[in-house]
C-alpha cells in the first residue's frame, strides 16, 4: 500500500468515525478529543458537521422554542462538547435560552454553559429539533 492510499484510509476512517459521533447512534456523544496522532484535526470535525447540517451559530440566533431542544457542538481547544440549546426555566415568568453540555460537572451543572447572550460559537441542527421537558432540563 502506498503512503497515499495509507493517508487516504486513515482520512476516510477519521471522517467515519467523526460521523459516527455526530450522529450519535453508535458513540455516546459526550467530550471528545480532536488530537488524531498527535494532530489537531478539529477543521475535519468542523467540515464532517457541515455535511450533517450542525451549522455555526450563537446560541441566540437557533431557532428553539419553550419546551423544544436543538442538538449542537461547543469546540473548545481541541475537544467537542455535545449538548443541546434550549430554554431553561426558573419560574413561571423567568426562562433563559442556553447550550448546555451532556458533560457535567461535580454539583451536576452544565460543565459547559453558553449562553443566549454570548457570542460564543455553537454548531447546531435545528432540524433535528426534539420536544423536552422544560421543567427538568438536567434530564435531558
């Protein structure tokens, strides 16, 4: 096998499994690491979610109404948070709409929180869009 065909079934297996978490039928998706033989290949992971309609956005602009989720990425060095942007309710009158990450920290929070404020970037599908319990977002 030549070094290019070698490149080229790493490149496809890469993508594949970067699929494969996007998805998300097949891996958890939780935190994973884009560092692929001591390579940053997190614009591969970016270009795999253009492909799968995870759009760059803030999390302000996602169309998501009460009671609904949208799937997203948060990159943050070369690691991919998945979680969902949706809307959080404090009492009947007080909500806030955020991207909360399936990873969470050691009281049970968002590990990663962005809020509707921030101009943070998230990659989402909103047509992917799934109902949710607006009263108990932590079990989402």
């Amino acid at each position: 096998m030549t070094t290019a065909n070698m490149r080229s079934q790493l490149d496809k297996r890469l993508r594949d499994a970067f699929r494969e978490i996007i998805d998300g039928r097949t891996v958890k998706r939780s935190r994973h690491e884009l560092i692929f033989g001591g390579i940053d290949v997190t614009n591969v992971f970016i270009e795999e979610m253009g492909k799968k309609n995870f759009l760059p956005s803030v999390v302000g602009d996602i169309p998501c109404d009460e009671g609904k989720r949208v799937p997203a990425f948060y990159i943050e060095g070369a690691q991919a948070y998945f979680g969902w942007v949706f809307w959080e309710k404090f009492t009947e009158g007080r909500l806030r709409k955020l991207f909360g990450s399936e990873v969470r920290n050691e009281k049970g929070d968002w590990a990663i929180l962005v809020p509707s404020g921030s101009r943070n970037i998230v990659y989402a599908n909103a047509s992917l869009t799934a109902e949710m319990d607006i009263d108990h977002p932590v079990e989402l």
